[in-house]
C-alpha cells in the first residue's frame, strides 16, 4: 500500500494543548494516518516536506446551509433548484477553501445536501467537505423554518413522526427542528415557543431508532428547555440558556452550538441594508447571548463550531471567525480549537475525524503561524487545506 509521510511540521494534533516540534505523520493511500511521531521517521514512497509550518486539524463546521444566499435578508430560498444548487456547490468551494473539512446541513432546500452528501460520497463531486445531510428542516406552519421550498410543515406529533419517517428515507442524517422563533422571521421573537416538547419528541424517537440525531433551532425560552426535554442532541444558538437548562444539558450530554458569527454579522454589516426589526433583533440579543453562552461554557456544557453560514452577511469563508469571537468573549485558544473536536463527536464521526491521530483521516491545515498563540492564524487566506491526505 502507497505511503505518504509529511515531515518537518509542528504539529497541533486537535487533542493535546501543546505543539509538537520537528513532527511527522505517514498517510496511507486510503487517506488514514498509519503513524505520527517527533522522532526518526519511517520510509515512505513519497515525501512532503511542509518547511517547520503549523498543522492542526481541519474544521467541522456542525451548523451550515449551503443553499442559502448570505447576501440576502431572508436566505434567498425562493430560488429555483438549478440556481440553489449552483450557489451550494459554490458554498461547499468556500467552506472548504477557508479550512472546513466537514459539515452537518442544518436546513437545505429541496434537499439538496442529500444528493450532493451522496455525489461526495461517490466521488462525482470533489473538492467539497464530506456532508453530514439534514435535508430540510421541521417546522410549524407559520414558524421560523416556514420559507419558500424550505420547512416540513408539521402541525402535530403525528405529522412530525410521518415527516421525519420520509426525511430519513430521503437520505437525512440529521434532523433540525425549529423549537423557537428566530432573527429572520418577521412574525415572531426568539422567546416565541414554536414546536411542542411532544412534537420535538417525536423527530427524537424516530431519529435515534436509526441513530441518527438531531438538532433544536431553539435561541430564547420556554423553547431551549422543550427541546432539551425533549431528548435533542444539540441546541443550536441557545442564547438565552439559563442555569436549569444547563443543568438538564450536564445531565443528557447535551451539546450546544453558539453560532456568535450569526448574530453579530447582522448588526455588524446590515444597518440600512437589512429591515430595522431584524437589525434590532440580532443587537438586542448580542450582548445577553455572549453572556449566556460564556456561562455555559464555563459550568462544562460541551460547546460545537457551527456559524449558520447562510444567514444575513454570515460568508462561508467566515468560519474560523467564530473562533475568534469565542476567544474574544472568554475561550481559550486551545478550547476554542477544542470545539471543532466537540462537533465530531456531535456528529458520531470522531473516531475518524477531528484529531490527527493513527486511524484518523489526514484531513489538515498547513499555516503559517501557531493558532494556540494567535487564533486568527487559521484565517489565513493562502492556507493550504488536505482532506485525506490529498492538497485541495
């Protein structure tokens, strides 16, 4: 079997908190690290040098929507199938070109991400992350989740358990339900309860008896706590989290997604571009949510990379961004790092992703400087980026 070794590299491999000096790592031709090491290296049939620069773990990115159009206030899904798919293709192109190895869809038109998931898969479209598909996503008639050619509408636990049934025929590998209102709806608050407890319940039975999971669009309350009792798997955005729903979260294994970028990119760049009420939404919240979301961190709640990349002026190549608000609001370097592991393991994929360890895939970034030091090294725009061992 073919071997390549990548030598001369310091090394952060994702797990441990240190850089490794003078390392090395021997890449199989199925894409898999054989051995690592720091001292003699074994033969190899070729030879990489990568010239004493930094290596760290690609990015899962555990919250994206690649068919929505961030330059637009509403996610732009009235678009025809032929012009969502371009611009999704186009999407994926970004995400990996910013150093996103992998995703998990949160909400795709026409399901999409099913068949592009299943075209990576098959190798007829490459240079892509691998996709963790959702299809689309659950939502109450009227709810956040409600847009052209997006939500299942389900209006009952009966209906819900049908929908997801059909989603997971589909192709869907993750389910995302749409427990609260949200910033780009216009009828409704982030405190607006949407699906029931036994709705949400519903898409979590039928989504575990296949062992696939799911994920609850929940950002005020009573919302977050309907879905954490409910039994989801991760509550994405959960800005306003409270004490006892941290509480439940510990005791479940909950994971959270902060998704800062989505919120802050929207008064940020939207001011006199995007309508005042969704502005005022994403502001008022900004300052409550990176206290919420601090205090869970701080008590343990495992937190995931996820950016809602497709949102308001929320780019596909901002993702090592919501690295940098997480430090700016009290990550460590190393603990923000730390999150794009927490998404493998969200995702039940972290035995073959998420570290560079042996029997892991060599999916990896090759920067110029130490982003235990300076996080935003991994924005850097010219870094080179591998999925399974290959330069893409």
């Amino acid at each position: 079997m073919e071997t390549t070794l990548y030598y001369n590299c310091q090394l952060f491999d994702g797990a441990k908190n240190e850089i490794q000096a003078n390392a090395w790592f021997l890449v199989d031709e199925t894409g898999k690290i054989k051995q690592t090491g720091t001292q003699a290296a074994p033969e190899a049939d070729q030879k990489v040098d990568l010239q004493q620069k930094f290596v760290m773990p690609g990015l899962i990115n555990c919250h994206t929507h690649i068919t929505m159009n961030p330059k637009t206030g509403d996610g732009g899904t009235a678009a025809n199938v032929v012009a969502s798919t371009v611009l999704a293709v186009q999407n994926l192109q970004s995400l990996l070109h910013s150093g996103v190895t992998y995703i998990r869809e949160c909400g795709s038109t026409y399901d999409i991400d099913i068949t592009l998931s299943q075209l990576i898969q098959n190798k007829r479209l490459t240079a892509a992350p691998e996709i963790m598909p959702s299809g689309r996503p659950y939502s109450m008639t009227g709810g956040h989740g409600d847009f052209p050619n997006f939500g299942h509408l389900v209006d009952s636990p009966d209906e819900m358990r049908k929908a997801v049934r059909e989603g997971i025929k589909a192709g869907a590998k993750a389910i995302k339900v749409m427990a609260t209102g949200g910033v780009m709806t216009p009828n409704d608050f982030m405190d607006d309860p949407q699906l029931s407890t036994a709705e949400i319940h519903a898409a979590v039975e039928e989504a575990h008896h296949k062992n696939d999971i799911v994920a609850a669009h929940a950002e005020g309350n009573p919302g977050i706590l309907n879905a954490i009792k409910a039994g989801v798997d991760s509550i994405e955005h959960g800005f306003y989290v409270n004490d006892e729903e941290i509480d439940l979260m510990l005791e479940q294994g909950t994971y959270l997604t902060p998704t800062f970028i989505a919120a802050w990119a929207i008064p940020e760049y939207g001011h006199g571009i995007l309508p005042d009420w969704e502005v005022k939404k994403a502001a008022d919240a900004l300052d409550d949510l990176y206290k919420n979301i601090g205090h869970a961190y701080h008590r343990g709640v495992p937190i995931t990379l996820g950016t809602d990349a497709g949102t308001p002026f929320n780019e596909f190549f901002q993702t090592p961004v919501e690295l940098e608000l997480m430090v700016e609001h009290g990550f460590s370097n190393f603990d923000a790092l730390q999150t794009s592991v927490n998404s493998a393991k969200l995702m039940k994929i972290d035995q073959e992703y998420g570290t560079l360890a042996a029997g892991k895939f060599a999916d990896f970034l090759v920067l110029d400087e130490n982003p235990l030091q300076n996080i935003k090294a991994v924005q850097q725009e010219d870094k080179q980026v591998y999925k399974k061992g290959q330069l893409v």
